[in-house]
C-alpha cells in the first residue's frame, strides 16, 4: 500500500500543531491514554472471544445482559477480527494474534460473495490488517479474489458499485449507492497494488469521482444514498435512509465521506479527494459539539436532548488524523489534529469507555445503528471499537512517532 512521504518542513509544521493539543497540568497524556485503552481492549476482547458461539461474531450488547451475535455474512463480521490484529499490532501479545488468526479465516468464504459492497468491510478490515502488519502471504489471496468479487457490482454506465440489491418498502430504487460504499473501495485499491492491476484502482475512482459528484450538497453535508438509473446514469432520487430527513446531516454517513476521500487521497495522490476531504473536516469542525462527539444526526431538532454516536465519532477521529499528515493547510492541519485529539479523549472517558467486564466486551457505549428503524440505538457497535482502535494507533504512528 502507498503511504505518503512527508517532508522535514511538513512534519515540523505537524509538531506545532501536536503541541496545541498538549497536555493541560495533571491531564493524562495521549501516550498514557492509548496505553490505558489497548490494556483494556486485550482484556475485553479475549474476554469476548470466549462468549461467542461457533462461527459466531460479535454484533452488539443490548438489555444489559444480551451479547448479540451474527455469522460470517453479516457486514459487520470484519470488524471484531479487525481490532483484535489491531491489539495486537499495539501489544504484540501472542494470544490476541491467534484470536486475530482464527477469526480473520473465518471470513475466507467471503471472498466468493458478489451479493453486495460489504466484503470491503469484511476482508480488508480482517485480512487487509493481517497481510499489513504480519507480511504473511497467506492473507494475500482473500484480498485478491474478494477485490474481484466486489468489482462485478461495478456498473460503468454508472460509474460506481452498487450498493445495495435489496428494495425497501415504498421505494422503486434501481441501483441504489450509499454514502458507506466509499470504505470498500480501499479493498480494490489494496488488491490493485498487490496485483499491479489498475484497473481495480479505475474502479475505485470512478466510484469515487461520481460519489463527490452527486452525493454532496453544497455545504459539502452528504445524502446517505443516490438511486441512479442503471441504463443512462442518471439520477433518479437522493435520499438519507438512516437519518433524521432526506435533507438532513446523518452523522455516520459524514464520517463515512470523510474518511473514504482521505484514504482516497492516500491511496491515489489524487488532489481532489483531499480537497473534498478537507471541506468536509470544515463542514464538521463547525457542527461537531464542545465534546467532538455528533448527536446521531446533526439535523436532529430534538438536540440536545437525543442520543450521541460514538461510532461516528470514532469514524471521524481516525480520519482527521489522517487529513492532518495530508493537508498542506497547516491552521486546518492545526483543527483536524485538535478535534481528533477532543474525541479521542472523550471516548476513553467514563462516559464512554466501558470497564473491564462490562458492556459485552465492547469497549464503547452510546453508538447507534439506525434510529429511524429503531434498530441497535444507544448500544455498543463492533465498528465504533474497531475505528476508535484505528483512531488511536493513527495518531501514535502518523503523529507522535513522527
């Protein structure tokens, strides 16, 4: 995979604005922060593993006493594979590897599945990290053919991957795209480096350039899903399916869009995915609470008195790290970095951060799948862990070290 290479100049200016987020007197500092959290997540986790059935992976924890399950198929099924190579990427504990082993094989059949764009989430969370952090060959393969798998969703009429093969009740939709879809394309990135094929990375900006055609308004807030007609290209409807109103700002879907054109940016040094990603950081850094954690839906006319999402807080701290090592503009280098550290600090926080044995072995609270379906609301998510994780070591490698 590409990384950026930064220059003496840049990492200095980087510096200066790490000291902006300095610790004030008797504030725990980040490094003893990250310390404490990954300690915490090697207890839950393994904890977690020995609750889950056979084939089984942690969804969520609801009623106070439920931990709630899904099999290999589901979209979230990366995610708990996903932190546990995460834990072990920060601990190095031998036991947590073979957890990160066992669980990330689990999901070899994925590979196979052309049923929708989940199997970004699935693979490259899982195998993706795998191959990253061990160089073992044997993660290589999955990430191979699952690229291959999602690229047959890929519509060149089009020009994007299509979501979602399913119709909701009281929609005629033809090829529905959604806002998440961004986050798969960095599977078909990552195979095409491996594989020297570009033309899964055309794929990948192809859905790309279109998303930021058609997805944002013009206040750079995003609509959760364009319906495109699959004979002609054209738009038939714009929507925001898991948030407040079709106008409003749903918070995940925010964080999906920034963080899927910084790692566009990453992946392509294309200019006008960090632009993009860089009007959305403005668009949030103005609307984001004095906590940095969103309400559910920006829009939301019930605010304050409705519920956070830590997931899509954890979403958005792990990319404005990353806009921050990017951005040439040192005063939004500045704020990305000062809100990733305000939201990092949050979610580590008593409101947040669970206590060892508690919440299921998740290690957030408050995270919301989706409200309007009155669906996993108020509960811990395998995705908000797995972000928050990202989040964490981003800001240690990509910041402190350098």
């Amino acid at each position: 995979m590409k990384k950026t290479i930064y220059t003496t100049a840049f990492l200095i200016s980087l510096c200066i604005a790490l000291s902006g987020c300095s610790s004030r007197p008797n504030e725990e500092s980040m490094d003893t922060l990250i310390s404490r959290v990954f300690s915490l997540a090697g207890k839950q986790y393994a904890a977690m593993s020995r609750n889950l059935g056979e084939g089984k992976f942690p969804r969520t924890f609801e009623g106070g006493d439920s931990l709630v399950t899904s099999d290999c198929k589901y979209w979230c099924s990366g995610f708990y594979p996903g932190s546990l190579w995460y834990i072990y990427e920060y601990t190095r504990n031998d036991s947590i590897r073979v957890l990160a082993d066992k669980y990330t094989k689990m999901l070899d059949s994925r590979k196979y599945s052309t049923a929708n764009h989940d199997i970004g989430f699935q693979l490259n969370c899982s195998y993706g990290n795998a191959l990253r952090i061990t160089g073992d060959s044997c993660y290589r393969e999955p990430l191979l053919t699952g690229a291959r798998s999602l690229a047959t969703r890929f519509n060149p009429i089009v020009g994007c991957i299509r979501s979602w093969d399913f119709v909701r009740k009281g929609c005629d939709w033809k090829f529905p795209v959604i806002i998440d879809n961004m986050m798969n394309l960095e599977l078909l990135n990552v195979a095409s480096d491996l594989m020297k094929d570009p033309g899964l990375m055309q794929i990948a900006e192809s859905h790309a350039n279109t998303t930021m055609k058609n997805h944002f308004r013009k206040d750079y807030t995003t609509y959760h899903l364009v319906d495109y007609d699959p004979e002609n290209g054209a738009v038939r409807s714009r929507q925001t399916v898991q948030g407040y109103s079709n106008g409003s700002a749903w918070a995940r879907g925010q964080a999906w869009g920034l963080y899927g054109f910084s790692m566009m940016f990453r992946q392509t040094h294309d200019a006008e995915y960090l632009r993009q990603a860089e009007n959305i950081a403005r668009m949030l850094l103005k609307r984001l609470p004095d906590d940095g954690i969103p309400f559910w839906d920006f829009d939301d006319p019930a605010i304050p008195n409705t519920v956070r999402d830590a997931s899509a807080g954890a979403i958005m701290a792990s990319a404005l790290v990353e806009i921050a090592s990017q951005t040439k503009n040192k005063s939004l280098g500045k704020k990305c970095l000062e809100m990733a550290v305000k939201q990092l600090r949050t979610l580590a926080g008593s409101d947040y951060l669970a206590k060892e044995g508690e919440n299921g072995g998740f290690l957030l609270k408050h995270s919301v799948g989706s409200k309007p379906g009155n669906s996993e609301v108020d509960v811990p998510l395998t995705y908000a862990d797995y972000y928050f994780l990202e989040a964490l070591l981003r800001y240690k490698t990509y910041i402190t070290n350098d």
